[in-house]
C-alpha cells in the first residue's frame, strides 16, 4: 500500500459514519475496506483500481445485509429515523444469521445511534451495552472503542459528566491497544467534557492532543471541531485574541470543507468572543452572517438560534 492509499485508510477508520464489514481474505486492507464502499465511493474506487487482485464473490446473504443497511444510512440522513430504525434492524437480523460479527457490532452502534436521536436513552444503552457485555462473541478492540465512545456521548447527554468522562477513557484504552485512529475524536469528547466542567487548562489540553492525532490522520473536520474547542477555552479564560484567532482558523477550514453549519457556528464563536469584549456592533456584524448562512442553508434550527442571540445583544 502506498502513502496516498495509507492516509485514505487512515481517514475511513477516523469517520464517525460507520457501514458493514466482511470477513474476507485477500489483498489486506483492500477487503478490510470493503465495507466503506457503500457511503464512499471515492475511495473505494482508489483501492478498488490499486489493489491489484480480483475481489471475492459476497454470499447473496452478505449483499443483502449490505443494501438494507443502505437503505438505513439514506433513512437516517434524511430524518427519516423510524424507517432507519427497522432497516438496522433489519440489517442486524441477517448479520446474526450468518455470524458476522463485526456487522453485528456495527449494526448495533447505529441502532443506538438512531434510539438517540429519537430521545429513547435506554433503548440506546441497551444496544452498547450487547457489544461491551458480550460473552459468546469477540468483538474487536476498534468496536470496543467506538461502543465505549458512543455511551460517553449519552452519558454526557444525561449530563453524568464524570461517568461519560470514564467512558472516554476506556475508549481511549481500546483504541491505543488497537491503534484503531480515533484518538483525536475521544481527546475532542474528553475537552468538551472538560469545558463544561470550567476545568480550561484540561479542556486546552485535551484539544490539543486531539488536534495532534487529528492532523496525524487528516480528519479535517475533526481538526476544526479541535480548534474550536480550543477556542471555547480561550474564549472562557478571556484570552480574546487566541480565541478570534482559533475560531478563524477552524473556519477556513470547514470552508474547504464546505459545512455551512459550522461556518455559521465559527462566526457565532467569533460573535461572542466580541461580546465578551464589549464590542457589540462587532459581534453582531458576525452574528448577521451566521444568520445569513443559516437562511441560505435552511437551518430551521441555526436560524432561529441565532436569531435569539441577536435579539438578547439588541435588548
């Protein structure tokens, strides 16, 4: 494998989007990447053409779970969280019949993931908890890691810092026993964490260590999530100039990125850190852009956030 098919890799394993996996055999990490195909063909195709041998027949049991899982990634991206919901289960069903483990785990994640979205908090738990209990299968360190992060994350939204902070901890212990390359993504949860705990100078830190392990596997959108926290902290220990400076840089990039949710959050960012200073016709000059780039986005929710922010600094 060359570098540029290297960093690819890298990059696929670092995403929180997660898709099925077979256990194949041939030409290493080509069928490890198999499972991504579905959700990005970009790279697939680099490791289709460069891998240099010709691919495994999937059992018709395997394609299956493949298109209905699929269909679940659409449902989900959609809104449509309900028809996500039994497609994933549809998808687990069939990985269970044949032993898939890693579809299982995989499956079971986003069955969790969706009973988050829908409020439905044990429902949630009660999908993690299969993977990390689990006596009768194995489930890989890089499955373990990513199980642990995502109860961190409800826990964290129950508002059990302390106990979604152990949990980050041990997702950052399974994924160094794997160098599984989603430590930058753990360091950026375990700030956030920090953050709303005021413990700054830990949330500095942890951002960044996160920044460092994002920069090492070119997960640009982790990378800005890092700076931004960085910049929160800045921001919270009123050192305003670092702060503008982090949010700016975390900006240009989610505009190569093209997100323009988190282009209206960084200048929501910058907003407040002139309000803080005082400057409010300053502040509100970013606040109108990030209205702007909401309205131009249809972000029902971003408009209206942001609306209310403007509203308070004109009272």
């Amino acid at each position: 494998m060359n570098n540029r098919e290297q960093r690819a890799e890298d990059r696929i394993q670092n995403t929180e989007v997660r898709s099925q996996k077979f256990p194949l055999k041939k030409c290493g990490s080509y069928y490890r990447l198999l499972s991504y195909c579905l959700l990005f063909p970009a790279y697939c195709l680099l490791f289709l053409t460069g891998c240099g041998s010709t691919p495994a027949t999937l059992s018709d049991m395997h394609v299956k779970a493949i298109d209905i899982h699929q269909s679940g990634e659409k449902a989900f991206k959609r809104g449509d969280y309900k028809t996500s919901l039994k497609l994933y289960s549809d998808a687990l069903r069939i990985n269970r019949s044949i032993e898939n483990i890693d579809g299982i785990a995989i499956n079971l994640m986003n069955l969790a993931t969706v009973h988050r979205k829908l409020g439905e908090r044990d429902n949630a738990l009660q999908c993690i908890d299969e993977i990390l209990n689990s006596s009768s299968l194995s489930f890989t360190q890089h499955r373990l890691s990513e199980a642990s992060y995502l109860k961190a994350i409800l826990y964290l939204d129950n508002g059990q810092m302390d106990t979604s902070l152990e949990w980050s901890d041990k997702a950052l212990s399974f994924c160094q026993q794997t160098k599984c390359g989603t430590e930058g993504r753990i360091y950026n949860l375990k700030a956030k964490i920090s953050l709303l705990k005021q413990e700054l100078d830990n949330a500095l830190q942890c951002g960044a260590k996160g920044l460092d392990f994002n920069k090492n596997f070119e997960d640009n959108q982790e990378i800005a999530n890092s700076i931004r926290l960085m910049a929160e902290a800045k921001t919270a220990k009123k050192e305003y100039l670092d702060a503008r400076k982090l949010y700016e840089e975390a900006m240009q990039i989610d505009k190569a990125s093209g997100l323009t949710n988190k282009i209206a959050f960084d200048l929501v960012g910058i907003g407040q850190v002139f309000l803080h200073e005082g400057k409010k016709e300053e502040a509100l000059r970013y606040f109108k852009r990030a209205l702007s780039i909401s309205e131009s986005s249809g972000n029902a929710k971003g408009i209206a956030d942001v609306k209310n922010i403007i509203e308070k600094v004109r009272k």
